[in-house]
C-alpha cells in the first residue's frame, strides 16, 4: 500500500493544535529526532548556532486531574481571580493560566499546578 500524502495533510488538517503536539512528540519519541528548527549556515560556511533564550514564557493548565477543589485554590493563589473565574478557567481546561511571565514566575506557578494534582505545562 502505498503513502497518501494528500490523505495525510488532509488529517493534519482537521488536527487540533494539542493533537499535533502530542503527534510530533510522538514522532519525536519514535525516532528519535526533534522538531527543532535548524540555523542556516553562516556566511563564511561554518554554522551558526545562534540561541536566542526565551524571556517570557505561558504557563497552560492542560487539566484538573483528580484533585479539582485543589487546583481551583492554586488557580486562585496564582491569577488573583475569584472562586467563579477560577473554576470556569479549570473546568474550561487547556486554558493560559499566566502568560508572558518570566521564568522564576512561570515555573513557580507551575509547581503549584503540579502540586495541587493538575497537568500543566510551560510553553
């Protein structure tokens, strides 16, 4: 049988963005390669690997888990919001808890998250 790629990009197509990550990590995983952009080579044809590091970064609560009351209190201690607005953030999960913070705040915020029993991550 042979590879449709046009079926292929179809698929990708209808793909959420959480779909395709968890598909590139999973190619990532199974071949052992990373996505990572390569650096064009620089004029006098050695490469340069120029890193520019990230200064802000979004913290994302991908979802509850099983301890809910304690991550809508950690919810709470993070944003400043109130118990509605921190409920409805948990309940409508993927959702941006923080975003643009720098890296101390962002990993701060998410050992709470992973704390308090949820699933988060830094993007």
């Amino acid at each position: 049988m042979a590879f449709d790629k046009d079926a292929f990009l179809t698929a990708l197509d209808s793909m959420t963005v959480m779909e395709l990550n968890d598909l590139v990590k999973a190619i990532e995983e199974k071949f052992g390669v990373s996505a990572a952009a390569m650096s064009a080579p620089a004029a006098g044809g050695a490469a340069a690997a120029v890193v520019e590091e990230k200064t802000e970064f979004n913290v994302v609560l991908l979802e509850a888990g099983a301890a809910k009351v304690s991550v809508i209190k950690a919810v709470r201690e993070i944003t400043g919001l109130g118990l509605k607005e921190a409920k409805d953030m948990v309940d409508g999960a993927p959702k941006n808890v923080k975003e643009g913070v720098s890296k101390a705040d962002a990993e701060a915020a998410l050992k709470k998250l992973l704390d308090a029993g949820a699933k988060a991550e830094l993007k």
